[in-house]
C-alpha cells in the first residue's frame, strides 16, 4: 500500500488504505480540526521530532472495553489502601510534559512534541482532551491523557514517578468511563502493560465500527471534575 501525502484540504484517505505497519499518510497539521477528524475516522498522529507528521491507523488495533478492566491483586490492595488521591483536568499540561520527559529516548527525542504539547493543549482547552491524575503526599506521581469523543475515549500516554502510580489513574479513569457508558478505550499499539490491564487487540474493521457507533452518543465537551463535566461554550 502506498503512504499517502496529505493535501492542503482537511482531509484523510480510508483508514483502511494505511500499509502493513499501519502508516497512513504524512504531512498537514495538528490543527484542532484536522485532528478531530482523524480520531474521528480511527487515525492518530505519531512521529519524532525529527519527523514529518506520520498518521497511523494500525490493525489489528489494541482496545479496552471499560466492563473488561483487569485489576491485579496487588493494584486492588493499592487502590484500597488510597496510596494516591486522583483527580481530572486539574494538571493537564504538567501530565502531557511529564509524559514527554518520561518516554524521552537516549539521544534525548520524544514523540510528544512542543507541536504535539501545544496542539493537545488547545483540544484540552476546548473541552477534547483530558488528564487523570494521581497524587502522593501533594506531588504529582502519574497519570495519563487522551482524547474525548462521543463514548469513545483515544489513550495517548501516561507516566509513573511512583510505582503503581499511572495504574490507579488508569483505573479511575476506567471506572468514570464506564458511569458514563463510554462504549470503548482507545489504547491504539500493544503493550504488555496495556494487556496486563484487560486490553486486547481486535480488527481494524471492528474497531472502526464501534467508533462509528460511539460517536452517535452526543458526548460531552468540557472540563472533567469528580463529579462530572463542566461546560465547554
């Protein structure tokens, strides 16, 4: 298959077009609607600094249904002795540099961007993309960010200065997802972390077709609190 250059218009070729490794197209930018519609359409941004923008829609796709989440016993003893408190989108630029410091390679490249890191503030600040965060003893110990679509949730990254810190965000995560019936987690390459958490990789084709259905629920923009979302004009 070939790899796709994107034009001027916003705009993406079928998902279903991307080749063996999942690589879709290259170029555009990270607008706010240009990367609305590419979540929409099951397609995400991921390059090196160094790097043209790459967009990708893998398949087999690695997801999470919320009802599926696989607590160890040693996160369940975690989570009950309230280690961490939690909360959302009270430090979301701090969780998305933290991720990008965190996954830093040896030379020093990350593939959360300054581009990357402005273009998700933007959707953060418009009530698209979210943070769950866990705290220890005041300082911020882990947490995660993604993006918010119809019941659709797309998982970006998440970081850990303390053990089991990110998997109880995680799990936070899941469990106000899953009060809002939120249909499916995003969690887009495999990992074993990921699968040690309930994920599992299903076709491209299912997925897509389960996004299609989730972005029928009207969603909701806006900041996340403990309690629920607080409107985005």
């Amino acid at each position: 298959m070939p790899v796709f250059r994107l034009p001027a218009d916003n705009s993406f070729p079928p998902p279903d077009l991307a080749n063996e490794n999942g690589l879709l197209a290259i170029g555009g930018d990270l607008s706010e609607a240009r990367l609305l519609l590419a979540y929409s359409m099951g397609i995400f941004p991921w390059y090196s600094a160094c790097d043209p923008i790459l967009w990708w829609s893998p398949d087999p796709r690695l997801v999470l249904y919320p009802e599926e989440l696989h607590i160890s016993k040693s996160l369940g003893k975690t989570i009950r002795k309230k280690i961490f408190s939690i909360t959302f989108d009270t430090a979301f630029e701090d969780v998305i540099r933290s991720c990008a410091t965190v996954h830093r390679k040896d030379d020093g490249d990350t593939w959360i961007t300054d581009e990357m890191i402005s273009a998700y503030m933007k959707l953060h600040e418009s009530g698209f993309a979210h943070s769950a965060e866990a705290w220890h003893k005041g300082k911020l110990a882990g947490g995660l960010y993604g993006v918010s679509l119809g019941s659709a949730f797309f998982g970006e990254s998440m970081f850990t200065r303390k053990s089991d810190a990110s998997k109880v965000a995680f799990a936070a995560l899941v469990k106000k997802l899953l009060a809002w019936n939120y249909s499916i987690i995003d969690c887009q390459i495999t990992t074993p972390h990921l699968i040690s958490l309930g994920a599992r990789e299903i076709p491209r084709h299912k997925f897509l077709k389960i996004l299609e259905t989730a972005l029928q629920h009207p969603g909701d923009k806006g900041k996340w609190t403990q309690d629920g979302v607080t409107s985005t004009p």
